[in-house]
C-alpha cells in the first residue's frame, strides 16, 4: 500500500486557482533582509530584538510549493498569498498603518478575504502569538493588535480550516 505524503499545502494549491505574480526563487533569510527595515519602522534596534524576528517553518515550507503563486480557493472569496504579494503587502501595511506607540511589531500579509479582512501570521518568536495566523478585519497588527481573530494556530492549521470552509 502507497503511503500518502500529500500536504494540507498540496491539496490546497490542488483545489484553488494559482494567481502568478512573478517566478524565481527565494530563501527565508532573504525575506527576512528585505522586510526587517519596514518591519523595524526603519529604527535601530538592539540584537536580542532583532533575533526575534523569525518566519515560522510552516511559512516557508507553503511557499517552496506555489511558486510565488497567490491561492484563491476555488468557491471562496479568500486569497493566500505567495511570496511577491505577501512581500508587497507587508510593506504597504507598515508604510500606511504604523503607530508609533507600539515596538515594532513582526508579522507577515499572507492574504485577505473579501475587501476587508486581512491575515498575517506572526512571526515574533518573543510573542505568544508566534506562528499563529490572525484576521484583522478592516485593520493590521500594526495599527490595533487587539484587532487579532486567530483563524489558524499554525500556517498549515489556517489551510485546513480554509479548505474546511470555516474561515470566511
């Protein structure tokens, strides 16, 4: 009997429609590099604080599976983005939504439902949200991290309840 090693990631890019913004590949640490500056508010932090900023496995091994494709599955009004527009969103959201009461805060866009709800997943291993993917409806963790609807206590838990239909 074969054994089956299909992952919630397989099945998801399986049952969705890939969007393409762009192919090449990519390495964790180089996404760390480009988004620490934004994700800092362009301030100079201490070491211990940096350190913390760390993409979740669970991420990157999503990623090396679409090909830098956005996921939009099939009957629902969600995306799930690949590595381009998770980029560009992070970024947008930081430019934008940035209070500055708060210490910089590291999450990652990873997609949006409908026009008005947004998910990230933290990246803060300092956090006990680390790892977790949150909803932000009409907000980001940026502006009201009090916002935060946990949708996923993983990044591949947050697929399979997308694939379960309970995230909407």
């Amino acid at each position: 009997m074969e054994e089956n090693t299909e992952t919630v990631f397989d099945r998801l890019k399986k049952k969705g429609i890939n969007y393409s913004v762009a192919g090449g590949s990519y390495l964790g640490k180089a996404m760390q590099n480009l988004l620490f500056p934004a994700l800092s508010n362009f301030k100079s932090l201490p070491y211990e604080r940096r350190v913390q900023f760390e993409i979740p496995e669970e991420y990157l091994d999503y990623l090396s599976t679409v090909d830098n494709n956005t996921i939009k599955p099939v009957g629902q009004d969600l995306y799930i983005y690949g590595l381009f527009e998770a980029l560009s969103s992070t970024v947008n959201y930081t430019d934008r939504e940035e209070n500055t009461e708060y210490q910089p805060v590291f999450w990652l866009s990873v997609g949006h439902r409908s026009d008005r709800g947004n998910f990230f997943i933290c990246c803060d291993k300092a956090s006990e949200l680390y790892g977790q993917v949150g909803e932000f409806y009409d907000s980001s963790p940026f502006l009201f991290l009090e916002d935060f609807a946990r949708v996923g206590n993983g990044f591949a838990d947050f697929c399979e309840n997308v694939l379960a239909g309970k995230v909407y």
